[in-house]
C-alpha cells in the first residue's frame, strides 16, 4: 500500500515524532539499575532490557516483564512504586531537558495532512498528551489513545493490537487501510497483529529485528518517505 492511499495515519510518539524515546531509556535506567543492584543477586539492567521488555509498553506490563526475565516476583503495589519512580524521574528530567521533535517526522507529517489523510496519536505513555502539547504538536492529531484511554477502555498495552485498533475504529478507517509509524519492536508487533500496515522507524532497535517482528518497510528518518 502507499502511504497516500491511507485512510489513516497512526503514529507512536516517543521515538517516532519527540526525542522522548532517549528520556524514557535513561529513566528507566536509573530506577532499574538502582534496583537490580540493591536486589542482589541477579543480572544487572542493560540497554538490551529497555528495548526487549520496557520500550513501547504500559509501565506495569514493562516491569513485570522485566522482573519476570530475572526470576523475580514482586507484590502489585511494589511494582506500581517501581513505576511512579520511574514516571517521577522521566518528569524531572522532561522538565530540565525540554522535548526535542525529528524534523523528518514533522515534515512526513506535514506532507501527511497535506494530501487530508486524518491521524492520530497511538502511545503507551499516560504523559502523552503533555509531551504533544510541550512540543507544540498535540493540536495537529484528531485524537490521542493512550495510558490513561486504554485503561479506561480495558486495552492491553502493545504488543497486543488493541489500542491501535481503537484508534483505527475513532478515525472510521480499515486496520487493513491503515498506516502505523513504530519505531518499538511491541509495537511493529502490535501492527502486525492487527493486520495494519507498519513502518518501522529504526532508532536502535535494529532494522532488521523490526523487520522480523513485522514492519513492511523501515526507515531510519521519516523524512525520507516524503515525495516531493
């Protein structure tokens, strides 16, 4: 399918339109390492941890997977702790650094809306509606599905394809008629699930791991997709 032939256009955010992705790995990094460390005992956290169990997921469903990859089975309020240390040390650091948007990303979707594709905001994240109106951004998109959107519907978090089919369902367009932008692994594999069309954007998962996992295509800059 070519991207202009879409009824929709559904993208990720971080990683794919803010440079957020960055902010989250090294939050993440700070609370598990901290907390691997004084766990004792088991394998310390590696960058491989953010991108095999956290990056694109609902923070409990990320931790749990995490815990899970090292034996260890925590109680559901010391997970939720885990978690808002985590949202705590992403919003301090959100705060000092500011949200950087990829040019490519805004020219694709410049050239997106230009041609009346309608799109949307489809993330993990219940900062995402923050982030969107930080970067200046949050008005372009008919709606946003996130954190805070699937647990109100009861949506399970990529990579099960549910909220990106909701999102499908808000625009009125056909899963099989719809573009999804992913640079996370679960959700390239989310996109696959719900029979979507998928763009891998590769900001170091690999290209070839998202090929794997289910992206038509993969480009490192959405910029390149733009036609002139």
């Amino acid at each position: 399918m070519h991207l202009l032939e879409a009824e929709a256009v559904l993208f990720d955010l971080d990683g794919v339109l803010t440079d957020t992705a960055a902010v989250h790995e090294r939050a993440w990094a700070q609370v598990m390492s901290e907390f691997l460390d004084s766990y004792g005992g088991v394998e310390p956290y590696s960058v491989a941890d953010y991108y095999t169990h956290l990056d694109g997921k609902q923070r409990q469903k990320g931790i749990q997977s995490l815990l899970a990859s090292r034996g260890i089975d925590l109680p559901a309020e010391s997970v939720t702790e885990l978690g808002a240390r985590k949202n705590a040390a992403f919003r301090q650091a959100l705060s000092a650094e500011g949200v950087q948007v990829f040019p490519g990303s805004v020219r694709f979707l410049d050239w997106i809306q230009q041609h009346g594709i309608p799109v949307a905001v489809v993330s993990s994240s219940r900062n995402a509606p923050a982030v969107l109106e930080a970067a200046g951004l949050l008005d372009r998109f008919v709606t946003v599905v996130d954190g805070t959107v699937a647990a109100e519907h009861d949506l399970p978090s990529k990579p099960a394809p549910d909220t990106y089919e909701y999102g499908a369902k808000l625009l009125g367009a056909a899963p099989e008629r719809t573009a999804i932008i992913e640079d996370a692994v679960s959700g390239v594999a989310a996109g696959r699930a719900g029979n979507f069309w998928v763009v891998g954007v590769d900001r170091g998962a690999g290209s070839e791991t998202l090929q794997q996992h289910g992206a038509d295509i993969v480009v490192g800059d959405l910029g390149e997709l733009v036609e002139a």
